[in-house]
C-alpha cells in the first residue's frame, strides 16, 4: 500500500469518539452559563432528531457515503453512545436506542463471544462494551460487556501473541481485523496491525469502564506503549529539545501514519514525529487511563501542550507542508478528545492569544456555529470520513457533552468564589 493509501486507511478509523462518562446531559449551571447550556441542550437534541431518522429498520445504522462503514457494526456503537447523550423526551428516542442496543445484543451468540466480522474490531468492541456497562445492572448486559471486553483483550499486542517490550507497538492496540500475531523472521509486518494511540486510548476507556484497575497486567503494558508515543524525556540532550515538547504524536516508527509528518532525526538515530492535537489528547486521556496521577511530569508536560496550543477553529500542531491538508480532517475527532481532556482534569481556562479563555466557552461557541439546519454535522474535508454526517455529529455530541460539564464545574467554581468574597467581606 502507498503511503497515501496508508494515511486514508489509518484517518479511516479515526472517526470513532470515546465515552469519556455517560452521565446525565441536564447539569445544573448557574444564570451566566444558563443561555449556552440552554443552546447546547438544544443542539443535542436537534442532532438526535437527525440520528433517529437515519436508523435502519434493523436497529443499526449504516452509511450513505462509505461502503465500510455501511455493515452496521462500525457506527451503531457511537451513534447510540451520542443519542443517550440528548435529553430529548420523545419516545422515538429510548424505542431507538431499544432497536439499536437489540442489534448490538444480536452480535453476541449464546456463549458470550462475539462472532460477528468485524472491519474495526477495536473501536467497536470499546464503545460497544460502555453501551454495554450501562445495562450491565442486567445479566444480559453484564454478559454482552464480557463479550466486547474479551474482544479487546484478544486484541492487544502483547506477550500471548508473540510481542516483546523491544517491539515499538508492545503493549497497544491497532487497526487489524484479526488478533496481530508479531510476524516471523522475514515475513512483512502489517502496518493496521501497528499499534497507535487512537485505538489503545479507547480500549484504556473501555476497561476502565469495566473496573479494571490501572494495574492490571494489560494497562501496565499499554502504559509502555503510550510513553513511546510522547515526545518527552527527562534525559534527552540539549539537542534533542525540539523532540521534548510533551506533545503526542499517532504511532511510533512508522511517518505515513503519523499525519502532522516527521520532525526529524534524534541523537539516538530514531526518526521522531511532530506533535499534535488529537494524539495529544488521546494520549493525556490514556496517560490518566493506566494511572498517572494528574500531577505526574509526562501528564503536566502533555497538559501544557494541550493548554499552550488551544484552538477551536482547528487542529493545533506543527504539520509538514505536504501533511497540511490533513490538518483539520479530523476536527470533530479532536473536539470531542480534546474535550474530554481538559474537562477530566477540571481545566476552567487556557492561554490562548487573546489571553485566558474559558476553553469550554470558545470551543462550544465554534461547534455550535458549525451545526448544520438539520441538526447534523459535516466536516469540509474527507480524508478521516468526516464529510459523512454518520461520523461527525457523534463526535460533535460528545465534545458538546463535555463542555457543559465543564460549563456546570465552572459555574459552581463562581458560585464557591463569590461565597468566599461574601464571607470575607462580612467578617471586616
């Protein structure tokens, strides 16, 4: 495969969104805050509206743009994860969120395995499986998010299949279809069997969801590959300061994957790759997965890339010219991991150009802006199937979540402040 070929393959699967809670959408928020909550409430309501009437009389949905992601495995999952999203009271909805979870149900035989083919395995199984978690009150649920989590373990690039601490991919997760076994001497390595930090954010996600504690065996190992996918190091020379940003970048190893291209060749002879935003918020989400605590050096270092290059009009980084192109393919993408980000870590501001901003604000102010009269959304470019509104409005609902999550912490922040100044005041 060329490396075009490999860049739309790898952006092919990058439209999946994580759940990063799946609490209820309707959080309170003080008077300042109450119009955009109010706006966002809507908007999501509106995209819900637009989801329902795309459902297939099978439960799933399936794509009008792109034949692999016309199965019904592959969007159902995210689609329904953005419709529990929306407080719409209308029938319509819990009956389609029944039909989708049904079809979702029907891929899981009588033995707990999941034997449905799958063209991505990975981020299927992963947001599935919290569908899945919020049923898990019920034995069918419970034994369905088994299933999607069995899945996944069979997926990761470990010692069972053949991989090795030394090999750059140990411990992550990848695009293959099938469990990547490590190839014998000589054979070629199949790039989708690689692992990148997309895919092995959303399995951290997924067994986190399913109480696996941070040291268990496979977040352990998965903590050796994240760490790769950084440009930081304690010890790296003075001539390596350029590849110490704290940034994220997609995969090790392998350039045509990683979109914003090679930054360059470090004193160790290792090719190094530009950092930039949504491996960059993959990977703050996946260091707090495996569990760092948010005042660990690797999770501070990719805090302030993430603060220090906040954009909501696009995806920050420094891309290559000939990768420019691919900068904004992935916009919703980025929004929602973004998102989910800086909202985990009760981030209330950043340093943008015009000085402090409440991030939560200026990017639910762009999102908004970007919905389309039908209560969809669409991005402009093609290259991560974004253009298909299947894909971009999950992702658009799920950033949208988070920011009023963070609107709500915000307004509560206020409120305990002026309580404070109040008290003060009272007692001179």
């Amino acid at each position: 495969m060329n490396t075009r070929g490999l860049q739309r393959a790898g952006l092919l699967a990058i439209f999946w969104c994580a759940i990063a809670c799946q609490q209820a959408p309707g959080a309170q928020v003080r008077p300042a805050d109450s119009d955009l909550a109010l706006r966002i409430d809507s908007s999501l309501d509106a995209a819900a509206r637009f989801l329902l009437a795309r459902q297939s009389e099978d439960g799933a949905w399936r794509s009008r743009c792109y034949g692999p992601l016309k199965d019904g495995p592959s969007l159902t999952p995210q689609i329904l994860a953005g419709l529990r999203l929306s407080s719409l009271s209308d029938q319509k909805r819990l009956e389609s969120i029944r039909r989708g979870r049904a079809y979702l149900s029907s891929l899981v035989n009588d033995d707990g395995r999941i034997e449905a083919a799958l063209r991505f395995p990975i981020y299927t199984a992963a947001v599935a499986s919290r569908v899945a978690a919020l049923d898990s009150s019920d034995r069918h649920g419970l034994r369905e998010q088994c299933a999607w989590i069995e899945c996944l373990r069979a997926g990761q690039l470990n010692g069972a299949l053949g991989w090795s601490e030394s090999d750059a991919c140990f411990g992550g997760w990848g695009y293959s279809v099938s469990p990547p076994r490590k190839p014998e001497r000589g054979q070629s390595r199949n790039p989708p069997a690689s692992s990148n930090v997309s895919a092995t954010v959303f399995c951290l996600d997924a067994l986190r969801g399913a109480g696996n504690r941070s040291d268990n065996p496979a977040c352990v190992a998965a903590l050796t590959f994240v760490e790769r996918c950084q440009n930081f190091s304690e010890d790296l020379t003075a001539s390596d300061t350029a590849f110490n940003d704290g940034g994220f970048f997609f995969t090790p190893g392998d350039g045509a994957w990683n979109k914003a291209g090679p930054a360059g060749i470090d004193s160790s002879g290792n090719a190094r790759f530009h950092s930039y935003g949504a491996p960059t918020a993959d990977g703050l989400r996946a260091l707090l997965d495996c569990g760092l605590p948010p005042d660990h050096p690797r999770v501070l270092a990719a805090r302030h890339w993430l603060e220090s290059h906040f954009d909501a009009t696009k995806v920050p980084g420094s891309f290559e010219p000939d990768r420019e192109v691919l900068r904004n393919a992935s916009y919703y993408y980025y929004a929602a991991s973004l998102s989910q980000a800086l909202q985990r870590l009760g981030i209330k501001t950043v340093r943008s150009q015009g000085g402090s901003v409440e991030w939560a604000t200026v990017l639910t102010r762009e999102i908004l802006q970007r919905q389309k009269a039908d209560g969809s959304w669409a991005n402009e470019f093609t290259d991560a199937k974004e253009d298909d509104p299947l894909v971009a409005t999950p992702q658009a609902m799920m950033a949208l979540h988070a920011c009023r999550q963070q609107l709500a912490a915000n307004a509560v922040a206020r409120q305990k402040s002026g309580s404070h100044r109040l008290g003060e005041s009272d007692r001179h």
